[in-house]
C-alpha cells in the first residue's frame, strides 16, 4: 500500500509543478526563476531580512541562496545594508523596483490561479482549498 501512496503523490507533484510551471525557466513570464521569485517573496514578507532567514525558511543551499542574492543585487530587486544590531549580518530588503516586481508576480500569480479555477464550481473550488489545506496540515503536522 505504502508504495501506491508514493506513486500517487509522486504523480501528482509531476502534475502540479507542470500545471502552474514551475519547472519553467522563467516563472509567470517574468525574467525570474522560481527560487528567486521565492526569494523576493520571502524578502518582502520580512521586509528586512538576513540570508540565514530565507536558507532556514525555504532550506536552500548557503552557496547557491548567496548566488541568487547576488544576482537579485546585481537586477536592482534588493539592497544589502550591514545589520545594526549585528556588524557582522547583513541585511536584504526590496528595492523600489524589487516592490514593484513583487507586485508583479503576486498578481501574475494570483491571475495564474484564477485561470485555473475557472472550470471548476464554487464547490469545487472549495473542495479543492480544504483539500490543499489538508495536505497542508498533514505534512506539517508529521514536519520530524
């Protein structure tokens, strides 16, 4: 049975990441890939935020976030500025470009959703909302 499981949700995470395009090069026909799109999300959720918050959060490789961070840098989507509270931190905000391309994507994304819950009835759609909520839940509650 357990293997089933496995497959089945395997299938599904084939499904879903091609569904909204996450695999793609460029997510929401934007110039940004999905870790950095994820990056200025979690860069304007913290408003002010260090390097070590979003490896933690989004459990992303030191070497390759600094990358990413670079080349956001390098775009004019974020500002680097030393921590006041510790010299040695440095602090990640978004830029005025780095709000508007936030801006941008989450409603590209929002936009991106509302396609694809079109078809469905409102309950459906509800359906479909407590289920990922479950699924959700679950994984979190199990989070070892």
């Amino acid at each position: 049975m357990r293997e089933n499981n496995i497959q089945d949700i395997r299938a599904f995470n084939r499904f879903y990441t091609d569904l909204i395009g996450l695999l793609n090069q460029h997510l929401l026909d934007s110039s940004y890939s999905l870790a950095e799109a994820r990056i200025i999300y979690e860069v304007y959720k913290g408003k002010s935020i260090k390097a070590s918050q979003i490896m933690e959060t989004m459990q992303i490789d030191k070497s390759y976030l600094s990358r990413l961070i670079k080349k956001l840098e390098k775009d004019g989507i974020i500002i680097k500025k030393q921590s006041e509270q510790d010299a040695r931190a440095i602090q990640i905000s978004l830029s005025q470009k780095g709000l508007k391309e936030f801006d941008r994507l989450n409603k590209a994304s929002d936009n991106q959703i509302t396609e694809l819950l079109k078809p469905l009835t409102n309950e459906e759609s509800e359906q479909l909302s407590f289920h990922m909520k479950a699924i959700v839940h679950l994984l979190k509650a199990n989070d070892r």
